[in-house]
C-alpha cells in the first residue's frame, strides 16, 4: 500500500462521509474499504453462502452511498451500516433460492447521473482481505447453529457475540430497546447451549 492510501485509509470517518456526501467518489472508495470486510463477514454468518453475502455486501455499500445525505451524524456511522446490512440479509433470507437471490455486481452503476460504480470508486481489489469467510470447522458448525435459531434471537447474536456491536448499536440497528435485546440475547445464548448440548450428544 502505498503512502496516499494508508493516509486516506487514516482519514477520520467524519471527514470522508462529508466528502462522499458532496459526491467525492474517492472518498466513499476509502470508506467501501475501512467496512467491507467487517460488513461481509457479518452477512456471510447470517446467509451461510459466500456468494449470496458478496452481492448483498456490495448492496450495502450502493444504498449507503446513495443514502449517505440522509446520514444522521448524531448516530455512529457503524451502526447505520450494520441496519442496512440487515435490511439487506433479511431481503436477501426471505428470497433466497438456488440461484442468487441479489443480482448485483461491482459494476453495478451507483451514481444513476455518472454512471460510477463501485469498481471505479475502489480501484483496485486490496479490499479483499485473506480470509473473509472463517475456515475453522468449529466456527462454521457454530454459525450454522445460530442459523437454526429464531432470526430474532440469530440477528441478536450475530451483532453483539460475533460483531461486537455495543447493547446500545445493536438496539439501534434492529429497533428494539436495549431492554429487548438483553432479553433475546439471553433467550438466544439458551437455546444455542441447548442446540450445542443436543449436538454433543448426538441428537440434533
């Protein structure tokens, strides 16, 4: 990487959301970057299919742009984006099929007036981190469980266990209170000790 793109990469959140905001393309590239993984990684643990998440993540980031003015700066930026992305894997859950439920690409046009999409924005494909989707066996057993769960309880989990959303982003992201989601957590961790024990014993 060189110097300009660590810089860029660097730049406080704030500072490139006001330039995406006013239409600076480079600037919505470096944020595209700062998230993707932590945003795919969360999709690919609610859709159990790598392709699946890849489009939606890649949806994620086309409605964040083209929402970015609506942007309420009194909030965290993180959880703005982890609510579309649960739009998102909730849209993409409900209307899966054998095929791809989300016909979206990179070259997708986001800005409808330049034509610019995302692959134009980034550049290059340095947002791809090695190891996107866990390898650990045990991990993806894990996921799969919390896949047998109640969505409700599934979503809780995901965003505060595996993402490490605060009780206060995740209320926010799924639009519960916080005294909601301590209770479907609690209900949630239950029934995967459950799950996890039947496993064990041979009985799921």
């Amino acid at each position: 990487m060189d110097v300009r793109r660590s810089r860029d990469i660097d730049t406080p959140i704030e500072e490139l959301i006001e330039k995406a905001s006013k239409g600076d393309k480079d600037a919505f590239g470096v944020i595209f970057k700062k998230y993707y993984s932590r945003i795919h990684r969360y999709l690919t643990h609610y859709l159990m299919d790598h392709g699946i998440a890849e489009d939606a993540a890649v949806e994620v980031f086309i409605q964040a742009y083209r929402n970015l003015q609506g942007y309420d700066e009194r909030g965290k930026f993180t959880g703005w984006l982890y609510k579309i992305a649960t739009n998102c894997a909730r849209k993409a859950y409900n209307s899966r099929k054998k095929e791809r439920a989300m016909l979206t690409s990179m070259d997708r046009p986001v800005d409808e007036e330049t034509g610019a999409t995302l692959h134009s924005m980034i550049g290059d494909d340095s947002y791809r981190p090695d190891g996107l989707v866990e390898k650990e066996d045990l991990k993806e057993y894990l996921y799969e469980l919390i896949r047998r769960l109640d969505k409700k309880y599934g979503e809780a989990l995901l965003l505060c266990d595996v993402q490490g959303l605060s009780y206060a982003e995740a209320s926010e992201v799924l639009d519960i209170s916080e005294n909601t989601l301590g209770v479907r957590l609690s209900r949630a961790r239950e029934a995967l000790y459950k799950l996890i024990e039947r496993a064990r014993k041979g009985s799921l």
